[in-house]
C-alpha cells in the first residue's frame, strides 16, 4: 500500500489539521456554496477483529489500497460535500494523513484519534466541525461503496423541516426476538427497514445530540431521536452494506470489478 504501510512505524500525530476547508463552487449543489457549509465525518476507527487481521479494519487491503480509500475518495469527489474529518484508529493517525496526501484529498481538513466506540468516536470529529457548518454528514468507511446519489438523497430533507435523515433498505429476512435462545417473539416486517450511512443533520441537531450519554447507541440518528428530534427515512443502497467479514471484503471486491 506504499506509503500508508511505511507509515505505520511512524510516531503517530493524534490531531493534525491538513489544510484549509475546501471552497465549494457557488454552483455546487451542496447549497450556499459557503467554505464549509456541509461536512462529512468519516469514522474509521474499528478494529475489525473479525476479518481476522493485524490492523485496523479501515487498513484492510481492497484492490491494493485501505478500505479507508474508498469512501475518502469518494466523500471528497462529491459536489455536495465541502470539508471533511477522519476519525481514525488510535495509533494510526499518520498513515490516514499519508492516504489523504496520496489521493490528493482535498476537503480532508483533519483527523483525529477515534474512541473506544463509534458514537466516541463520532464526538471526537465533531469537536473539528467549524462552528459556521449548517450541515454533518456521518459516513462509515466499513460502507465504501459510497454512490453520490445517496448523498444527495440525504440531504434534500433537511430543507423540508427534518432533524436528520437516514438512508434505509426494507428488511428481507424473517426477524425474530429471542430471549435465553428461545424464540420470544416473530417479528412483523412491514414498517421494519435496516438503517445504513451517510446520515445527515443539522449541525447544531447534531452538537446537542451528542452532549448527552453515549452508552448503548448503535447509530446517530437514535441520538438524535432521544431528543425528540424528526428523522426522516429516504432509500439506500442495497450495495451499500458494512464490511464486517472476509466474505464482505471479497464482494466488494467482486462488485467494484
């Protein structure tokens, strides 16, 4: 993976801002055109123990590069985003500089060291987020078959009077409640959708959501639902699915093709 391996025996930065926020074009259909209107939080900070390696999983080779790249490249080739944060694994800060440098990732503005969870770690790239951001994008790097089409599917919501917006699938499969390995409950699938990212907020939504308790939450709109905030649901992607395994990686592999 050229430089991003040799840096990993590096001593790691555990903040670095990289460069000023990208100047969106004032015909970009990301909205105001403002430097910084719109930003992304990339979190890229699990481990990823069951693919079975000696790395962080955004370092998991895909095509001869990061996982991490993939979603990168694509986040910072998007018209509707104008800066963006990486979250990254505790240690492993330098080598997400190094692959930003080396895709010439221009709205990469900083990276910092990710949490014990995701939700700390959501927190942590959120304290980057310059105060003027209207808009937060969080994305998974596990989910790197990122198309701009979701992206803008994310956000025309939120000029409609939401909170935050979810891209979801319908669930397929039969969903069961089980209690001790007994089944307590077959659960009816109408209404039951499975959330993906990039979720979109409003940037003070967002801010205030997260003050509170982190313990428990699997995904940020659930925060931002706690407050009593509206999130709306608009249509993913079914490639859109986190990389949890060996096999995950390999369809990957398989779909980029």
């Amino acid at each position: 993976m050229g430089a991003t391996e040799d840096a990993a025996s590096r001593r790691p930065t555990p903040h670095r801002d990289i460069g000023a926020p990208y100047v969106g074009s004032s015909t970009a259909p990301g909205g105001s055109g403002d430097a910084g209107a719109t930003w992304a939080l990339l979190v890229a900070a699990g481990a990823g123990e069951r693919l079975g390696l000696d790395r962080p999983k955004a370092f998991a080779e895909l095509r001869g590069r990061p996982l991490l790249a993939e979603s990168l490249e694509r986040l910072d080739l998007s018209p509707w985003i104008d800066a963006i944060v990486v979250a990254a694994p505790n240690g492993w800060e330098e080598p997400v500089i190094l692959l930003a440098e080396e895709l010439a990732a221009s709205k990469v503005v900083s990276c910092v060291t990710g949490g014990a969870s995701r939700a700390e770690s959501v927190r942590a790239a959120l304290a980057d987020v310059d105060e003027g951001a209207l808009v937060v994008l969080v994305h998974d790097a596990a989910r790197p078959l990122l198309e701009d089409q979701v992206v803008e599917r994310v956000l025309g919501p939120l000029a409609e009077g939401f909170d935050g917006v979810v891209p979801a699938v319908p669930v397929s499969d039969t969903v069961k409640r089980v209690e001790g390995g007994v089944v307590a409950e077959t659960l009816a699938r109408d209404g039951l959708v499975a959330a993906q990212t990039p979720q979109a907020f409003l940037a003070p939504t967002l801010r205030r959501a997260f003050e509170g308790e982190l313990a428990g939450v699997t995904d940020c709109a659930s925060l931002v639902e706690r407050r009593g905030g509206r999130v709306a649901v608009v249509d993913g992607d079914p490639r859109l699915f986190k990389v949890t395994t060996a096999a995950d990686l390999a369809l990957v592999e398989v779909l980029l093709a």
